[in-house]
C-alpha cells in the first residue's frame, strides 16, 4: 500500500494561526481548532514513530472522550499492526505525504473494535512527515455524529497537510516554548535584517496585538510604533499584515519552499 505525493502549492494562508502557536503550550487547542475551521476535524491524534520502532502519543485533542486511552494503546502494540504502517516507513525525510483514504476492511477485527467500533470514529484522513528517525504520524478522525469527510474536506486537508505535517514536527522539535518566533527574526533573512525594535513591533503585530498594545507594552508613543511598522514592511518589501504572515508560514514551514 503506498502513499500518495501531497500537492505541491497548497494554500496555507488560513491555518497561520496553528504555525504562529508553534512553540507554545496552547499549540495543540490551536491546531484542532484550525482544522475545525478548515475541514470540519472532530479530533486530532499525532504519534511519533522512530525506525528503531518505538511509538509515542504527542497529542490528542478533540471530541473523542476515551482519545487518550486510545493514544496510549496504539504507542503500546497497536502501532505495530497499523496498515499504513509500510506507508509511513518509506516516507522520506522533508517530504509530506498524505496516507491513503480510509476503509475499515484495511483493519483487523480487534483494531476496528477497540479505534473505530467502541469510539465511535466513521472516518480518519492522515499525513506524516519524517524528520532524521522520527516520523509524525498525524491523524484527522470524524465521530459518527459528524458523518463522514465529504469530498470538499478531504481535498482541502490534502492541500493543507504540507503545512499541518511541517508544524506539527516543527512544535514537538521547539527545545523551549515562545522561542519560535525569537529565533526566526534573529536568525533568517529577510527577518533578522530588521532593526531590534523593528522585530519586537511585528513580533507583536504576529501575536494579535494592536497598535496601541504594542505602543503600551513598549512604552513609545503610538507614531513611533506606526513608523516603526512602516519601516520594518519598507524593509521586508511588503505592505500588510497578511504579506508579514506569509514570510512567517515560509520560513516555519521549509518543506513547502
């Protein structure tokens, strides 16, 4: 059974708010929320599968309420007998890819008892992505309340599964919460060649906060922080707040460059 390649030039514009939470504790109350938003995902599980086969539950958020036990017993055995099991091992590093669709015949009898059966789940749409040994296994699942993915939803996680996958390995790869976006301004071009105060006014700009916020918590006068903005997108050749957003999504998520 193999995967299938993900679309080349997904539209990632709408799930900023998901890559911009990379790094912090509410990441995973982001994501699930953004998929929601975006297909209709009742709940998200991410696993991390190591060639060497270990197994772990990194997250688990959503609508199903007996989601952490089933985590716990997929990392346990039930990894190990996961028909997308050799799709994911021959993913290769850097590269998304999006597992085949869902079809409970895929499934021996206790699996589709205890993952789909006793919890309720009608359908299940996955992407992972490899990064060195580690693979992140991320899984969108329906509950029988929702019915089924429609053909629109699917597509739509297909186009976003790139970014998704990306951010999901980039989160659980962050050595300390809020550092994301600190590193990125002080480290990579076109961000880090923006004066000090330049970066903390469209780190801020970045987290939600209004002109007035940002003159506050920096104690400047609201025309400083207006021309500081004007001089920071000046410098990144840009004109709004969504252009600034979309240098962000570039750099956080590599694999789509």
């Amino acid at each position: 059974m193999r995967s299938r390649a993900v679309p080349s030039n997904p539209s990632t514009g709408d799930i900023t708010s998901a890559v911009l939470a990379i790094g912090r504790s509410d990441f995973p109350n982001v994501l699930i929320d953004t998929l929601r938003r975006q297909a209709e995902v009742g709940h998200c599980m991410v696993f991390a599968l190591s060639r060497a086969g270990a197994a772990d539950c990194l997250l688990d958020a959503g609508n199903i309420p007996i989601g952490g036990d089933l985590g716990a017993a997929y990392a346990g055995q039930f990894h190990e007998s996961d028909p997308n099991r050799d799709a994911l091992f021959e993913g290769e590093g850097g590269a998304s890819i999006m597992l085949p669709a869902f079809a409970p015949c895929m499934y021996g009898a206790r699996y589709r008892k205890i993952f789909f059966q006793d919890s309720g789940i009608v359908d299940k749409c996955a992407t992972a992505i490899w990064t060195g040994d580690t693979c992140f296994y991320v899984n969108f699942y329906r509950i029988a309340a929702q019915g089924r993915f429609s053909a629109a939803q699917r597509e739509r996680l297909e186009a976003i599964a790139p970014a998704i996958a990306a951010s999901v390995a980039r989160h659980f790869q962050t050595p300390a919460p809020d550092q994301s976006l600190a590193a990125l301004f002080a480290t990579r071009a076109p961000l880090a060649a923006l004066t000090p105060r330049e970066q903390e006014v469209c780190r801020r700009i970045l987290s939600g906060s209004s002109s007035e916020a940002i003159s506050q918590a920096l104690g400047i006068s609201l025309h400083s922080t207006l021309t500081y903005r004007k001089r920071a997108y000046e410098r990144l050749g840009i004109s709004s707040q969504s252009e600034l957003f979309a240098i962000v999504l570039r750099l956080l998520t590599p694999s789509l460059n």
